[in-house]
C-alpha cells in the first residue's frame, strides 16, 4: 500500500504517551496511530447509524400508531377480533 507521510506534532506527555501505547502493542507509532484514526471513523459512523436507527424506530412507531387509529375507524371489526 502506498503511503503518505505526515509531520505530526504532540506536546511532550501525548508524544509519551502514544510511544508506550505503540511499544506495548508491539506496533510502529505510525501503525498505532493509523488504526486509532480508523478506529475513531468507525465509532463516529457508528453513532451516526446508531441515531438514523433510533430516528427510524421513532418514526415506525408513530407510523403503527397512527395506522391502528385509522384502521380502528375505518374497519371497526379489527379491534374485537384482537
């Protein structure tokens, strides 16, 4: 895979802290750093889908509701036979 390289700057403990974290996994820096961006994009997708869910989940429901309402008054027959 072609790379691109970057010029990153990080205060003295964050530099610190990203070598240890890199040296414990037994991974460059470059590499450690990499999967954090990647996995960061994934959690933020995540949370995206994660809202359109609840938003869909939200609007289902207040489809149902509306719907069993209509049919109630449309088809009267609905609600004895449940």
């Amino acid at each position: 895979m072609p790379v691109v390289k970057l010029n990153l700057s990080f205060d003295p403990p964050t530099a610190e802290l990203i070598r240890t974290r890199a040296l414990a996994q037994q991974k460059q820096v470059s590499v450690y750093v990499a999967e954090l961006a990647r996995a960061e994009a994934r959690r933020a997708e995540d949370a995206l889908a994660a809202e359109g869910y609840r938003v869909l989940s939200e609007d289902t429901g207040s489809f149902a509701a509306t719907a069993l309402e209509l049919s109630a008054e449309t088809w009267p027959e609905w609600g004895s036979k449940a």
